[in-house]
C-alpha cells in the first residue's frame, strides 16, 4: 500500500471515531482497489471486494496491533475478501474475464502493433484467470506488490513452504500459456 | 553439469534464492539456464506489462458513500485476556442463569459486571455468526483461521461459565458453535459438511434465540440501573 496515513489517525478509529476511519477509507480506497483487481481480474468484483475489504477492516479494528502497519493489515484483508469474492461467483457463475473495461496502456504507433498489443494482453488476462484463488493471490502479492514470501504466508495464513509451491504453480502455468508469445510486433 | 530447475529459477527472479551467488556463478558458465532464465523473465514481463485500471481521486469518497451507512457503531475492545478476566471475575454472578424466571434482583455492582458481560457475550454471538455466515457462503474459505482460533477460545470461556452457573440451554448452543469452531479452526471437515451442519442444526435460529434472550435480560438491567 502507498498511502501513508498517521498512526494517530488510525488510533482515532480504532477508538470509534467515524471520520478517522473515513480518512483510511479515503486514503487507501485506491490501492485497495488496484490489488483487488489484481487478484478478480474483474473491475465490478473489484468494486465489490473494496466495500467488503473495509467493512471487515471496520469490524476488526479492534483486533488490529497499534505496533502493526495498517496497510499492511489492510492488504491481508483486501487479499481474503478478493479470494472470497472469487470463491462466491465460482459457486454461482461461470466467470468471464470482460477485457474491454480494461483500460489500455500506451501500446504504441500503428494498427498493427495495436492489435499485437491487445493480443498479448488477452493471452495474458486469460493465463491469470486460469490461476486458482490462492495461486493468484500468491503471485500478485509477490510479482505486483513485491510483498516477502513470510509476508504473503502470514497474508493468507499459509506456511512458506505453501506460498513457495502456489506461486511456482502460478509461474508454471503463466509459463506454459504465454512462452509461445512472440516477443516483438509482425 | 545439474542445471537449474524451475523452482530455483523463480526463486532467483525474485531474489528470494538462498543461495544466489552460487546461482549466478552457474549462469555465468551454463547457456541453457540463462536462456530459462530469460524466457521466464520475459513471460514476467508480459504479466507486469497489463494494465490495472486507475480510480481517481474522488473514489475514496465513493467508497465511504457506498458503505458508511452499512458500519454500525463499534463496542469498545476487550481482548480476550479482558474477556477471561471478566469471566473470572463473574463466576460467581454469572448472567446466563439469571436469564431465566429465577431470577432475584443483585445487587448494583453485580448489574454492572453482569452487564458488562452480557454485551460481551451478546458481540461474541454476532461474531461468531459473521464468521460462521462466511463460511456457509464460501464453504471452501480456509483464511479466517486467526478469528475462528479467538472466537474457539472466547466461547469455551463463555461455556464453561454458563455450565459452571447450571444453564444448559444456554451451555449447548454455546457448545455447538464451539464444535463447529473447533473444525474450522483444525480444518478436519470440509466447508460443505460443516454447512450442511449449519443448517441442519439451526445453528443461526438458535444463536439468534440466544441472543433475544441475552439484549432483553440487558434491557431490563439497563432499565434497573436508571
């Protein structure tokens, strides 16, 4: 998480003030967001898991060390709800991966690098959502967050050796789908 | 010559290898490892390269708006090394028998302690029903194993007391929510078998029953006390 927000602040919610906490929610709304997307792969999941994310973080405050780093704290909780959130649309729906409410980076001039572009980045968005739940959460949490294997095994209440092997399998599985990716533009 | 495998590879990637400098003096001298290497740090690279959509500056406040009317007062904390005490320290004026028509009206400190432990129990209720509410959603969840391991060990407290004072209604709903807890907690039997146990059981119908009991038995203190 990047938003820093004074540990005084957090003491304020913890001790029930309302407008302390909306302050958090303010503070890190966007990068609850961002790691949310990172683990649904979907941007209304993501929405979802955001409001969930500080609904429960509301609720445990309480449990939360004043020593602690509440975004780190923020992160494990982010990471469980988005997990949660998956294994809930699995049991109801097929999920479908909505690539055009991705917005696209800058991919360079000409149509057809444009399309190579947009080619790998389905090849890629699909070979992600082909992780299981805690493959995903693993791997995001090491590759875009840059989290300490300890760290994500205390974030998802796994042991090393845990994280270890979910974020090969995630690596094997990225690997088999995307190595016959040309590397450059026809 | 042993070539790197997969594993020490990514570990490499990553910088979390235990060795990397013997790592590196292989690469130096081992072309088919380095061509590993840079095929995974390429596939990497594709992954770090798709975009994660941004929200602006006002979606902090869009948050707050969707969800601050969903955000009921908090209780102030009580740790469980509180919530002991607190049992310790009520043993002998327990609440829950005092639950049923037998019951004569203590003194005012005891109204106090015997309230202070009702809303305790009445917030140990609702937590353990979120948890178990969760886990009837998402069956498979394995994660909130640090919230089942507090809540396993508040309600033996809040179990024992109850037994201790010889009310056994309130001892068994109390000893069921433990048993489901302590499942969750050693992971022995599947989220579906444990749901299908919810239900059976009418584990939320009776936590609920409890807990009209217990807000009403507060009301009445709350009511004597002013």
């Amino acid at each position: 998480m990047k938003a820093i927000v004074a540990d005084e602040v957090v003491g304020r919610a913890r001790s029930g003030d309302q407008n302390a906490f909306r302050t958090l929610v303010e503070a890190y709304s966007r990068d609850v967001f961002r790691l949310a997307f990172r683990i649904t792969r979907n941007e209304q999941d993501a929405e979802d898991t955001v409001q969930e994310t500080f609904i429960r973080a509301y609720q445990k405050l309480d449990g939360f060390e004043a020593r602690a780093n509440f975004g780190t704290w923020l992160y494990r909780i982010t990471a469980n709800s988005a997990i949660d959130q998956l294994r809930r649309k699995k049991r109801h729906e097929d999920r479908s991966v909505p690539l055009d409410e991705v917005t696209a980076g800058g991919v360079g001039p000409g149509q057809e690098r444009a399309v190579f572009g947009r080619q790998v980045r389905e090849r890629v968005e699909s070979a992600l959502v082909s992780l299981s739940e805690l493959e995903r959460a693993a791997f995001v949490l090491r590759h875009f967050e840059e989290l300490s294997l300890a760290e994500i095994g205390a974030t998802l209440d796994i042991t090393v050796s845990a994280t270890k092997q979910a974020i090969f399998r995630a690596v094997r599985k990225l690997r088999v789908t995307l190595a016959k990716i040309p590397r450059t533009a026809p | 010559m042993k070539h790197l495998d997969e594993e020490e590879l990514v570990l490499y990637h990553y910088g979390d290898a235990e060795d990397a400098t013997s790592v590196e003096e292989h690469l130096k001298t081992c072309a088919r490892c380095r061509a590993e290497l840079a095929e995974l740090t390429a596939v990497l690279a594709d992954v770090s390269a798709l975009p994660a959509p941004d929200r602006g500056d006002e979606y902090g406040e869009e948050v707050w708006a969707a969800i601050a009317h969903k955000l009921t007062p908090r209780r102030r904390v009580r740790s469980v090394f509180m919530l002991a005490a607190a049992a310790v320290l009520l043993a002998g004026t327990f609440l829950v028998g005092r639950l049923s028509t037998r019951w004569n009206a203590p003194p005012p400190s005891a109204q106090i302690r015997e309230r202070i432990l009702l809303v305790a129990l009445d917030e140990h209720l609702d937590r353990s029903q979120m948890l178990l509410l969760e886990l009837v959603n998402a069956p498979e969840s394995t994660f909130e194993l640090s919230a089942a391991r507090e809540l396993l060990h508040e309600s033996r407290l809040y179990r024992q007391t109850a037994f201790r004072m010889g009310d056994l209604a309130t001892t068994d709903v109390l000893d069921e929510i433990e048993r489901l807890l302590l499942d969750v907690v050693h992971g022995t039997t599947s989220g579906d078998v444990l749901t299908a146990r919810i239900v059976e059981q009418d584990v939320f119908f009776k936590i609920r029953i409890l807990q009209t009991n217990v807000r009403r038995r507060e009301e009445e203190l709350k009511s004597q006390q002013f």
